[in-house]
C-alpha cells in the first residue's frame, strides 16, 4: 500500500491559480482587493467605466468625483441578494439609465 502524498491548502490553491492563469486568467494584486465585499473595487470602476461609457458619464453629472464610491456602495448593497449574472444586468441597466 502506497502512502498518500501529503497535500496542504496552500499547495491546492497554488494548483488551482496555475490552471487558471493557463487558461488566461489574470493574476491581481491582493493589494487592491476589499475582502469585506469581496472584489476589488477598483477594477469594477475601471471595467464599468471602459463597458458603459455614455452611461458612466450620465452618473458622473449626480455625484461627480463620487461616482465611483457611490456605484460600489450600491452594488455591494445589492450584491448579497442576487447572482453574479443579475449583478452584472444591474451595472448595465443603471449605466444605461442613471
């Protein structure tokens, strides 16, 4: 009877990170990630902003420089009650009609 190799959880997420960068995930700097929402917020903004261009400019003539900040707070408020896929149909529906 062979023994089982010895397998930790650091060794596991390491697997599971080099598949996906090998499948053309990127990596991210855990720097910007906010664990008590779990994202990091200034790729939402970015990835927002670059997708929803003219309605990313309607929400910036209300709150202006906070525009940002104000698209986080709600998205964290909704986030807990929907999926990922109605999270996303939220983004687009309030960029398209702030």
């Amino acid at each position: 009877m062979t023994a089982r190799p010895q397998i930790t959880e650091q060794a596991f997420e390491s697997a599971i990170e080099a598949h996906l960068l090998a499948d053309g995930y990127v990596a991210m700097d855990r720097a910007g990630f906010d664990a008590e929402h779990a994202i990091f917020p200034a790729v939402v903004v970015d990835f927002i902003r670059e997708t929803q261009p003219k309605g990313w400019g309607k929400l910036e003539a209300l709150p202006g420089a906070r525009t940002g900040e104000q698209v986080l707070t709600d998205l964290c408020k909704w986030r807990p009650r929907s999926t990922r896929k109605t999270s996303l149909r939220w983004c687009s529906a309030v960029c398209s009609n702030p």
